[in-house]
C-alpha cells in the first residue's frame, strides 16, 4: 500500500507536520470507455468496485456518483450491523458480510471502527416472544450466534432498560447477537474508496448519470453530466434512485422510495452500551464513540426524494424511546435528517442481472443496507465479474416476483430493518 | 408535514391520511388470462416516479375516502387532487 | 465580585434580587435578570470548560445560542440533572447548581490536558489510520476513547417533570423579536391579520434595546428609546400574541413550524412544583417572517481559542445588558466597523480599553471617527499572531500584515489584556431558511450566504437576510415587510433613521502568522478542536466536498452545529482550492436549531399515555377476578385466571379441562367486527373471501379465509347472515384495522359499481362465549324461550332473541370443537350478559378462560390461528385448507397468485400436527424442525408454531410447518434444542374428535 496507515506512520507525519500525507483518492476525469462502471459511491458501490478490482482482476473501471462518495444513506444510518436473519438466504447474505466486517479495518488499512458491543432484539408481547425464538434456534442452526434472554436477563445486558411489567408493552425477554454492533459509516465509505483507487478504480464524483445507452437488450454505455462512458457492464447501486435509473434503461422495479429519519442526541458520557432495537415499540437506540445517542426512526408511508420525513415519525419514535428509556427525558436532540430508502415488497433486497445484458442491479435494501456492505458489494461483484449470481445472492434475484418465491422478512418474524 | 386537501374535508395535516402508493393502476378484470410476468408487473413492479407521481391517498383518520393526488415527490409539493375514478390530470 | 466588575444601575437586572449558584462546588452570587455566563463573568470566572479532543482550558465565549466553549452539567439530582446546557442561554435562579463537562479531576487540573501536548499525533482523522493493531484491540482502544469522549452525563432517572403541546394557527409567523421583527409584527397587526411573534429571550428588543451609542437615531430619539416606545405598542396589540422565551426549533415543508417554549428553567427549583417545564408548539402559518438577526464570527488565528477571548459583541451585551465588565486590561481585534461599539461602550462604562487591532488599513465611518477622537490606539493593518496565558488569556502579540494581508511583517508587539474581543464580522442567521429548504446565494460584499429562492410563502428580513446596517435593517424590513403582505401604506413609511456607515470592508479567513501553519492551533470548531490544519489537510488527502471536510475533520458537527465554525471552514476550503465561496455550497443546516429536549418532544405522550388501552366492557370482571393480561395490539385481554397461586400452566390446564368437561366462558369482544349492507353485499364478500357464499342462507354463519393479493393468508373469521343484503363479518382481533381499510379500499378503488356499506361496530357489541357439554343447559336457563334444538338451531346458525329490553344475537360457532354459543349485545350489556352467564353456569362450574386456553383447545381441534401458525408466506393450500378454495369462482383476492410457478410447488412448507414422542415433552414455539442431526449445515424442514400438553389427551401436541408436511406424515423428525434433541413424529393437525361429534354437546 502506497501510503501505508498505522501508529507508526502517524508518528512518521507527525514529524513532517502531516504535509506528507498522500491523497486517500485520486480526483480523476472519466475515461472513453471502462470494462465495467458501477452507478453510486456509497458503501455498495465503492465495495462493489473494490472486489470487482481484487477479485476479478477487473482494474478499467470507475464508480460515478452524482455528489460526493457516501453522502447518500450511508453517510445517514444509524449504523447497525448484525446478521440473526430468519430464513436461510437472508441469514446466509448478512453473515457472509459480518464476516468480512470482522477483519475489515485490516483488509482495507482502514478504521471502520467495527464494534461488535452486541445488538439486541426485545420481545413485547406473546408473537414477538415465539418470532424472536423462532428466529433464534434458526440462527443457531444456521451457525450464527444468537441467544435468548429472559426479561431479568436483558436488564442485566442493558441496565437502563426500562422492564418494569406495569408499562404498556413491557419487555418479555430479547435476543442477543453479540458479534452484532456499529461501525462508522464514513470509514466504510472512504476505506473502500481508498482502496479501490489503489487498484486503479477511477472513482468519479459529481457526475450524474443522464441516460443508459442500448442497443437492443444490450448496454453500451452511460451518459452523463461528464459526457458518454462507453462500457459494457453497468452494475447500479443508486439505493434511493434505483428506480430513477431504471427508468431511464426502460426497467420497472419492485421499488418504492420512501423516506427514512434518524436523529442523534447531544454527546454524552458512556449509558449504553449496546445496540437495542425493539419492533412492536419502534424504537431503535445505540451511543457513538462521540457519545451521541443514536436513533433510528421509521419509514413514512409515501413515496418522496426529499430526504426529509414528517415530523410525527420522530415524535413516535421519541414517544418510544422515553417509554423503554425514561431516563432519556431530559436529553436534547441535536441534529435530525432524513435519507432516501428503496423497499422490496419483502423487504429484502435484490443483488441480480436484468434482462437487459450487461446491466445489473443491487438494490432494495430498505432500511438495513449498511449492515450488507461489505458481503453486498463481494456478491454484486461476483455477479457481474460472471454474469451470474453467487450462491449467496442466488435467491435475491429480481425474477423471485415473478415467481412468488420471496424471501419475506418482514412478514416471517420481528425482524427490524 | 405536508397540508393534504380532502376533497371531501378541506385541508388537513398529512398525518392524518395514508399513502396508498401509484395511483391508476388498475386490478386486471380477468386476473386467470395473465401470465405469471403480467401478474408480477401488476403486483409488484412500480414506476416510483421523481418528479410528478399520481397516486392514492386515503383519509384514514377522517372521511376514510380514497382519492387521488398529483404529487412531485422531488419537493412534495401537491400539484393536483382528484376523484377515484377521475383521469389524471394534464400537468 | 471583588474585582469591581459589575457596573451599577442596568435596567435588565435587577440588583435587588441577589441570588446564589454554585459552580463547580463554589457558592457564587449574581442578579436576577443575570444569565449564567454573565454571573460566572461578574465573578471574574472566564475557564469553565475544556474542548473535547485536546481538553484546552475554554472560556465564555459569546452571549448566545452559538456558544461553543460555556457548556455545563446543570444539578446534581439522577432525575433533574441535565448535560451540555450553555451558560450563555440558562436564566440564572436561586440555587442553581453546575458543573464542568469534560474534565478531570476539575476544570482547573485536567489529566486529559495532556493531550494537548499529543496533539501533533491528533491531526484530522488520526483514528481511522490507527487502532488497528493488533485486530482484536479495537474494543480495548474503543472503550477508552469512549470515556474520554462525550461530554456532560445523562440523568439516570425518570425524569418528574411534565411537558406539552400546542397547535397554533396564525396569518403571520414572526421569528425574532428583534427590531425588524418587531416593526414587521406591527406592519402585520395593522393590516389586520392575526400575528404570532417568537423571541427565544425573556425581553423583546434584540440587540437594538440595549444599544447605548448616541450616533444611531431613529426619528431623532436614540434608537433603544424609540424601540422601548414600539415595544410598549406591541405589547397591547390584540392582533399579536408574543410568546418569549420561546425558541424556533425546526422550520418543515409547507410552513410547518415547531417552536420550543421555556416555562420553568428560569425559576428556582421549589418554584417548579406541578408546572410544565416545557411546551413544544406545533405552527402553521400562512406566510413566515424570519428575522432571527445575524450572529458575529471570530477570526482566525493562532491560539485563538483561550478563556477570556470573546466575540467583540458579546463583550458589549455583558457591559450595556448585564453590567458586567469581562475584563479590566481589554483589547479589541477586529476586521470591521461593528467592535468599535464595543470600544465605546468600554470607555463608557469606565473599562480600560489598551488597544484596538484592526486588520483594515484604515476606516473613516462616524463610529470608528468617534472612537479615535478618544484617543484610543488603534493599529491598523495589524493582526494578532499569538496569545498567552493558559487558563487566562494575559498577553496578546500582533504584528502588521503586508500588503496582500497574506504574511506579518516588522516588529512583534506585546499588549497586556485579560480579555481580547473579536470581531470577525457577521453571518446572517440563515439556519431557519435553509431547514425550510431555502437556497442561498453568496455576498462578495460582505462574504455572506443570504437568502435566495424557497419554495415557501416566506421572508427574511434585518440582519437575517444581510442588513447589517441600522438604516437598511429598518427601510428594508418596512418595504419587504409591505411588499410580502400586499401592503401599500404603513405608519413607519416617514422613518427617519441615522446611523453610522461602515465604508471599509476587508476579510481574511485564515489570518497569516510569524510561524508556520503547522506549528499554530487557529482553532475554527472550539468544541470539536478543528483548526485550519485540519481542514487544510483533509484537502491534501482528497476530501474535497466541504461534506467529506466537515465529517472528516468533524466541523461543525458539536453542540453548537458549528454557528461560529461553518464560514471559516468555507473560506479556508475556498481559499485553499482557489474555488469561489458562492460554487462551493454549503453544508446542510439540519433541524433542530438548537438542541430539543426529547420530554419536549413527547409531550404528555408518556407512562399510561403512550398507546391507548383497549378494554372490552368485561375488562374490570376480569380484573376483578384475578385475570392476567396479555396485550393483543392495543387489546388487553384475559390471558389466564390463576386461582390459589396457580401458574399459568397449572390454570390453563384446569379451564381447558373444564371447557371440555362441562362449560367455559370465554370474553371474544375484542375480535374485529364489520357490518356489512347492500344489495351486492354477498357478491362482494365471494370476491374478499377464498370460499363461496352465493348460498349462504340467511341465519347461517360460514368460516372465511381472506388472502392478501400476493396469496398468502391474511385473516380468517365467521360471517353471519343476518338478513337479505346485511352481514356481520368477524375478523381475528389484531387485524381488524387492516381488514376494514382493506376493503374499504378494494370497495371504494376497485369495485366502486357494488352496491356494499362497511361499518366497523367492533366496539359497538361485547361477545361472551360459552362452550362445552353444558353450555346448552346455560344458555337454555338464560334464554327459557328459545328453541336451541339442533333441529331449530344448529351448528353454524344465528338467532336473534331479547332478554327484558336488550337485543341479542346469538350465534352457535365453535373454535373449541365444543357446543357452543355466542352472544353479542350492545357493549353497554356486555358485564350484565356476562355475569349472567357466570350466574346461570354456577351449578355447572362454569369457568372463566382466556387466550391461552382458548389457543390449546382450537390447537387440539388443528385450528389455525392467522399471525401464529402463519407468518405471511402460508397460501390455503400449504396450510391443508384447499377445501375453502372455491373452484367455481372465477376471481377473489389473491387467486391469482396461488398458480404462480412458486406458489404451486408440491414441496412448500405445509401446516401438519406434531407428537412428541416423550408424551410429557412440550415442544418450545419457534422451535426448528431437522431430519438428520448429524449434517452440518443443518438443513432446517420448518418450525413449531403451537404447542400445548393437552390436559384432554394427556399429552403434548404441535403444530407445525414442515417443507413437503403433507408427505412426510408418520416419519420421524427431530427438534433440536441447545441441550437436548427432541423426537416428534408427524401427524394430522386434528388431534381431538376427528368425527366432529363434540360440536354437538
């Protein structure tokens, strides 16, 4: 690595003021033409290239993105990683990429800051308790740890949880994944970027796509705000926009975008430590090494691309939040926002060719993408290296509607997004 | 919080309605006759417009009346409300 | 307050009110009418903090909401406490007690000082080049980074206080009650129109009402004097409503506006008792005025950042509002006309003034004419280079600036203070604008982003919108004012303003220094520690975007969202990569403005009120007689009726038994009820429902099965017939809602030609159900008259009968398998028809049962339970239902999708019964199925989804979903478990009088 990251280069810089330092990323022009172009540089994508660059040997190719690397809904989740999904094809895509998570700060020189403090999944009445343990014992069987805690057990985990029985939908007991847990968002994005420009990806910000080029089932090339790209394979990880650039190769996707919040509190000193999330109560909370009380709200029920929400999602969320933590009362919310999230009508995603030849798309995460990244963007790599899927993403094709063989997340169990 | 005109009640605040997504996309009158991609396309696949999407909202904590809604989902700005059974309008 | 520095005789406090605080265990003094900052300052007390990643003494910085460095635990009570609470904004009270944040042992010894002296190991994002080694480190390293981060602490208990909401509707929302503000709000009220007028101080007026300089004159009064006399005006107009001390949090899409009222924070805590602490109002306004005013910068330069280093303006309002002097050896460094009022309003006061920095070359206005009339030396042309002091700034060095103002030159001079103002010029408050969507454009001029297009109806007007001067703040806030409303006259049109003008403008965002860059700390962001460095070498390494400076060097990202940090950053970024400010975009501004309680937020929706109850009418029966609840959506229902200590197995098993052994009494209020009218009402239900119901004849009842469009089932329940074109549909009670809006959609939408009414009366009847071999007997001593032979009325009929006045429907349907009978009457009867029931079963022990017993008797009868024994993915033909698939209807909900190529898979995961082959092993719900232990991985056939020891059967029995079940009846399975496996053996789904004779008692 050119410009290797440690202690001891830190030291190294110190005493050259950190004047020395080398880009992170090239700022490079578009080529004429790439072997492959990836449409998005958030985390899938920038992934997405990496792997197609290490893997694949695929070194002539570029990301386009519209704004800047991870500005989208990777710059704006509330970063939770976990993998104790229901049915086998989930579990098997989520684990694949916990397990990349595990030694991702190493592969990429870079510190995403993984920490797996355990996330925890509460039960509030009787049909979360049997979903929880149902999606418990499958997650053993599927050799992903996850345990169930009785109520006195979740109290231990989390203290501040509030397990009184006497409030209105008191916690029955919970899972624990403890390999689960955050990362920091804007690492994932910038390590992957780094990396992949290492290999020679050309990651090129500020160009939007304005049209995909045919000929007949087959793509050509992409126009965009930077002029024609000539390629023959375009892998789109656009997230919120998938539709949009559906649309503009004549596709119809089983998508629709809606708004999602999430807000973080004031700094401040360690409380808790753990992820918690709770379904039947809608309220999703972990600290930040910042120390910022981390919160993730729900989806509205339209379809909008203003990155902002209504304002009655947030008070909900709140309103959940101070019946499970009413310690957090006094805690002051400092900042609030809103991403774009693409839903699969089973909420799950779709990583898969068109019918359109050399055209592919990875989309349809909804709320929970990031915790994919790494394990998204080997896949969809693999995907297009050999225009056919890996055996993991095998289930996540677009053609499963047509079908009927879903793979319903939201439907099977508990599951939060 | 976007101010929904009811065509029924007069404006009221969003939170009031619920989205019921694409509007003009009507049940197939001989679902048997489908194939197993038309049934898909009617089913699932969605245009999830940027810009002006006509769709159904419903008045849930009021009238409960459907009606349709012009809306540019880039700004959320109402362009137009209409009638179930209504054409869309020209904008 | 020994050093002197409280000046007497201040109209906004009130030295007659002495109260006492405590910082930092120190018991200290101020004035009513005293902020925090201001008390703290009077007692000579400028360290208060120390910054988050160096831990660098911090000083009051500002006066206001943009005050990065003044912020404190307030009390020491686990409920009361509250962090990070800005000393420039809190009310002082009587017995206020705080803290510093972020420091250890105390503000004045910090061991995390030394970090100070590790900055060089510290840049801009040194924690994602390091931590890595070795791998499994990371949560070691992360566990001390996250002590040493954060910055106040969370209370740890329930917070006592209360907080509320208000709705308010006006013509005009004015934001800001400073003097264009105000002047719009009467411009407002005389034209008629109904005015709401937020100030997030306790006093209108802004900074104009304590403005103290006689060059300004508004109609030849000094300008505080005449604003006193609007005020006044205002303050007895009927059309407006002012609310101070309230802050503008967030400004949404089609003028939706959330403001935050303080009413307790500002009074002593005994005087808090049973009052709201906070109210959270909810606006719309037809058209928005934003006159939030402009806040001043700092400038840019080495060591910038020590206490006793203040903003030029915030040193004026401590002098002319609070009387308190911040210092007695002062200087004052600026780049524009705007600190001179502060060096007036020292010399006034009697303060020492030393000198006057400026880095212009000179300036000839009537403010900066004035102030050299005094005699006060001014070096022009210079800049500060350097500061001393640790805890206090002592010592300020400056040197001249060379012709490009890029470089110092000559001599370095040494000026003794104790406290150094800033004025880097001034930022419009642009925050509310931006939120509402709002884009800016940027001012050469003044190097500002002002206000440019929305979307809204909206205005900004003063200093909000780059008015900085007080003629065109007034002249420009009464025509733009008049144009927004349509207005052709007003009373302030003869406005006769003076003011001083400001000819000489000059701008440096990073100020050059007699060292290099890399040896100085010019700080840009004082709570997060990013200086210029930073920004500069997130430039070097790529981060171009001033998105990716921001998240990289963290910029903006503190409690004060970067008020004072943002335009710097900006102009360093600008500067650095030779782009013009104004292409450069800026970052976004995200609501809240300022931090928002989350009490607030919630309001009262907290504790017994955060989701409604649902009760049936026989709740407090149940209650009564000792029921456990369990919640079922918003339902409580009764779950079990322990006796004597009983365990929930140990009831369940005494109610099943005697439900089966002679009569039980079960409350189904809760389930859904739809009253279904209309000439196409049996055509409609053929349509939502699997089965056909062109023959139901009136008086009889049919089990439904509904599916979703996609196929898969979607609730189940029994419709009666009570007439021609009327019927009762029941739904499961979690899913009512959902079915009613389902048909109410696919009526009004799809089918809008039938002719069909819904009605939801699920809470307009209560349901007692009684079953067993006696209910006939009971029913028969209730009803005398009623025939309930099975040739008059059998199974899977309705009869209508009174009892005295009340009207009863009374349908024989089972989901036990036993006889039984179920009477609805309107809610109002529905304890009386209980306790009936209760009365007249007494020889027959009749016996309450709940929910659980209710899911082990219907398991023992193989009766499914949508939600439970399905999970969405389940089609009628998985669960061994293909009997309710009508074959000759041409289309209903769904049918479609059950011939897709998935769907008509053989080896689908199909709903079968389960036998453990221990009869005493009971199954764990959500237990997996698995042929072949030994396989890894382990391939998983299906799930446990009921299961029960039936007290009837004196055994344990399952239901099951299980790959290819139909098949794989007789075979052998195991379940594994994490200490044991589990052998069952599959079998039909009916346990318990397969032949159906029990229905008939």
């Amino acid at each position: 690595m050119k410009n290797k990251y440690s202690i001891f280069s830190l030291i190294k810089n110190a005493f050259s003021n950190h004047e020395n330092w080398q880009r992170a990323w090239r700022d490079p022009e578009p080529k004429k033409e790439y072997d492959a172009v990836i449409v998005g540089g958030g985390g899938h994508g920038l992934a997405t290239a990496y792997y197609l660059a290490k893997k694949h040997n695929l070194r002539n190719i570029a990301v386009v993105e519209k704004g800047w690397i991870g500005g989208g809904n990777t710059g704006r989740n509330t970063t939770i990683i976990r993998s104790n999904y229901l049915w086998d094809a989930s579990a098997g895509l989520y684990d694949h990429a916990l397990k990349i998570w595990e030694g991702l700060s190493q592969e990429l020189n870079y510190n995403v800051m993984f920490s797996q403090r355990g996330v925890m999944n509460l039960a509030h009445n009787l049909q979360d308790v049997r979903d929880l343990k149902r999606r418990t014992h499958a997650n053993r069987l599927n050799g992903i740890d996850a345990v169930w805690l009785e109520t006195d057990e979740v109290k231990k985990f989390c203290p501040i949880i509030n397990t009184s029985q006497d409030i209105r939908y008191p916690v029955l007991g919970g899972t624990l994944q403890k390999r689960a847990g955050t990362a920091r968002h804007d690492a994932v994005a910038w390590g992957y970027a780094r990396g992949a420009d290492e290999m020679g990806v050309d990651i090129i910000q500020n160009c939007e796509v304005k049209g995909i080029k045919r000929s007949g089932d087959t793509v050509e090339g992409l126009e965009t705000t930077k002029g024609f790209i000539k390629t023959k394979k375009i892998g789109v990880v656009a997230a919120g926009h998938s539709s949009v650039i559906a649309n503009m190769a004549g596709l119809k996707l089983p998508l629709e975008s809606k708004p999602l919040q999430a807000l973080v509190s004031e700094p401040v000193k360690p409380i808790i430590d753990t992820v918690v999330m709770s379904n039947a109560v809608h309220a999703y909370v972990s600290q930040s090494d910042k120390g910022e009380l981390v919160i993730g709200a729900g989806t509205d029920s339209y379809v909008s691309y203003t990155q902002k929400g209504s304002f009655n999602i947030v008070e909900e969320t709140l309103k959940a939040i101070l019946e499970l933590y009413p310690i957090f009362s006094r805690m002051k919310m400092l900042r609030q926002w809103g991403g774009i999230v693409d839903i699969c009508p089973d909420a799950s995603p779709i990583i898969s060719k068109t019918s359109i030849k050399g055209l592919y798309f990875n989309c349809g995460w909804g709320t929970g993408g990031f915790k994919a990244t790494p394990g998204s963007g080997d896949l969809f790599a693999h995907t297009i290296a050999n225009d056919e899927p890996h055996k993991l993403n095998a289930s996540f094709n677009i053609n499963r509607f047509v079908s009927g063989d879903l793979v319903d997340e939201h439907g099977a169990a508990a599951v939060a997004h | 919080m976007f101010l929904i005109n009811c065509p029924y009640c007069g404006e009221r605040d969003q939170s009031e309605f619920v989205s019921g997504g694409e509007a003009h996309i009507a049940r197939p009158k001989q679902p048997t006759e489908l194939n197993d991609d038309q049934w898909a396309e009617y089913l699932f696949m969605r245009k999830n417009i940027k810009g002006i999407q006509f769709e159904r909202w419903n008045h849930a904590h009021g009238c409960r009346k459907w009606f349709n809604v012009a809306r540019d989902t880039s700004n959320d700005k109402i362009e137009k409300i209409y009638k179930m059974g209504e054409q869309p309008p020209k904008l | 307050m020994s050093k002197n520095l409280r000046i007497n005789n201040k109209q906004f406090v009130d030295e007659t009110r002495k109260l006492s605080f405590v910082f930092n265990g120190k018991k200290l003094y101020g004035y009513k009418g005293d902020t925090l900052a201001s008390a703290l300052l009077s007692n000579d007390i400028h360290l208060v903090g120390r910054s988050f990643k160096y831990h660098r003494p911090r000083g009051i910085m500002t006066s206001g909401s943009e005050e990065p460095n003044a912020i404190l635990q307030i009390g020491n009570d686990d409920a009361l406490t509250e962090p990070n609470v800005r000393a420039t904004e809190i009310e002082l009270y009587d017995g206020l007690i705080c803290n510093s944040q972020n420091c250890w042992p105390s503000v004045k010894f910090d061991i995390g000082g030394i970090n100070n002296f590790l900055s060089p190991l510290l840049p801009a994002g040194f924690y994602y080049k390091t931590f890595m080694w070795p791998a499994s480190f990371w949560g070691k390293y992360e566990y001390f980074i996250r002590k040493s981060a954060g910055l106040g602490k969370s209370p740890t208990k329930q917070d006592p206080d209360m907080y509320d909401h208000r709705y308010m509707h006006c013509d005009i929302l004015i934001v800001g009650g400073g003097v264009s503000g105000l002047i719009a709000a009467k411009i407002a009220s005389d034209d008629n129109k109904k005015v709401l007028l937020l100030e997030d101080k306790e006093l209108l007026g802004g900074s104009l009402i304590y403005d103290d300089n006689d060059i300004s004159k508004i109609d030849d009064q000094k300008s505080s004097e005449w604003l006193k006399k609007l005020i006044d005006n205002i303050k007895n107009d009927k059309n407006i409503i002012i609310k101070t001390r309230t802050s503008l949090a967030a400004y949404h899409n089609y003028n939706f506006l959330l403001a935050r009222q303080n009413l307790t924070d500002h009074l002593s805590v005994n005087d808090r008792n049973n009052k709201i602490r906070q109210r959270l109002y909810k606006i719309r306004a037809k058209k928005v005025i934003i006159s939030t005013g402009a806040i001043e910068r700092p400038q840019v330069f080495h060591n910038n950042d020590r206490p006793g280093i203040m903003l030029a303006s915030a040193v004026k309002k401590y002098i002319d509002y609070y009387g308190v002097r911040c210092g007695l050896e002062n200087v004052i460094f600026t780049n524009n006309d705007s600190a001179y009022e502060t060096a007036l309003s020292l010399h006034k006061s009697g303060t020492k003034l030393n000198a006057i920095v400026d880095i212009r070359d000179n300036s000839s206005s009537e403010i900066v004419n004035q102030v050299k009339g005094l005699g006060i030396q001014i070096y022009w042309n210079h800049s500060v280079v350097d500061t001393k002091g640790y805890k206090r700034i002592n010592k300020v060095t400056i040197m001249k600036l060379n012709d490009k103002g890029n470089d110092v030159i000559g001599k370095k001079i040494e000026l003794n203070c104790d406290c150094l103002s800033v004025s880097g010029g001034w930022t419009p408050m642009v925050h509310l604008f931006t939120q509402s969507g709002g884009k800016l454009k940027f001012d050469n001029k003044d190097n500002i982003f002002v206000p440019d297009k929305t979307n809204l109806n909206q205005l900004s007007i003063g200093s909000a919108k780059g008015d900085f001067e007080l003629d065109d703040v007034l002249k420009n806030s009464i025509k733009d004012t008049k144009k927004f409303l349509n207005i052709e006259n007003s009373n302030f049109d003869k406005i006769d303003v003076k003011c001083s003008k400001e000819k000489d403008k000059k701008n440096i965002w990073l100020l050059p220094s007699d060292k290099p860059l890399s040896k100085t700390k010019p700080f840009l962001d004082y709570q997060n520690d990013s200086t210029a460095k930073d920004i500069k070498l997130a430039l070097r390494e790529g981060f171009k975007s001033i998105e990716h400076v921001k998240r990289y060097t963290t910029t903006g990202m503190g409690t004060d969202q970067g008020k004072l940090a943002n335009m710097h950053a900006l102009g360093i970024v600008a500067d650095t990569t030779n782009t013009n400010m104004g292409d450069l975009g800026t970052t976004t501004f995200r609501p809240p403005y300022t931090p928002l309680t989350f009490g607030t937020i919630v309001g009262r929706n907290v504790g017994q009120f955060f989701d409604i109850f649902r009760k049936t009418p026989m709740h407090d029966w149940h209650v009564d007689n000792n029921a456990k609840f369990e919640n079922v959506g918003q339902w409580k229902r009764a779950w079990y009726y322990p006796k004597d200590g009983e365990t929930m197995y140990d009831a369940v098993q005494r109610e099943s038994k005697a439900a089966r052994e002679s009569s039980g009494i079960l409350d189904a209020s809760t389930l859904g009820k739809i009253d279904i009218q209309g000439t196409d009402a049996n055509e409609f239900l053929n349509r939502v429902y699997t089965n056909a119901w062109s023959k139901l004849q009136i008086g009889k009842c049919r089990y439904g099965l509904m599916l979703n469009e996609d196929g898969m089932v979607y609730d189940d329940g029994v419709t009666t017939k009570l007439g021609e074109n009327h019927y009762l549909m029941t739904t499961t009670t979690g899913g009512a809602a959902n079915v009613m809006s389902k048909l109410e959609d696919y009526l009004q939408t799809e089918w809008p030609e039938l002719d069909v009414f819904l009605t939801s009366v699920t809470d307009h009847y209560a349901t007692a159900s009684v079953c067993g071999p006696n209910a006939k007997k009971i029913i028969n001593k209730i009803f005398k008259n009623l025939d309930l032979s099975d040739e008059s009325f059998p199974h899977m009929s309705f009869k209508e009968v009174k009892l005295g006045n009340i009207s009863c429907r009374i349908m024989r349907i089972s989901f036990t398998g036993e006889l039984s009978y179920e009477i609805n009457v309107e809610a109002s009867y529905g304890k009386y028809i209980w306790e009936k029931c209760i009365e007249a079963g007494k020889e027959f022990n009749i016996t309450p049962y709940g929910t659980e017993t209710m899911h082990l008797l219907r398991a023992e009868k193989g009766f499914i339970i949508v939600g439970q024994d399905t999970d969405g993915t389940m089609t009628p033909v998985d669960l061994q239902m293909d009997w309710i698939i009508s074959k000759k209807k041409y289309d209903f909900i769904g049918k479609r999708s059950l011939y897709r190529s998935d769907t008509i898979r053989e080896d689908r995961k199909q709903l079968v019964g389960l036998l453990t082959d221990d009869p005493n092993e009971i199954l764990e719900e959500g237990a997996q199925l698995i042929k072949d232990g030994n396989k890894n991985p382990v391939d998983m056939l299906g799930h446990v989804t009921s299961s029960y020891f039936s007290p009837t059967l004196k055994k344990s029995i399952a239901l099951a979903i299980l790959k290819e079940g139909k098949k794989l009846k007789g075979q052998k399975l195991l379940v594994p478990m994490i200490d044991k496996t589990i052998k069952v053996t599959v079998s039909d789904t009916i346990f318990l009088d397969k032949e159906n004779e029990r229905i008939n008692g």
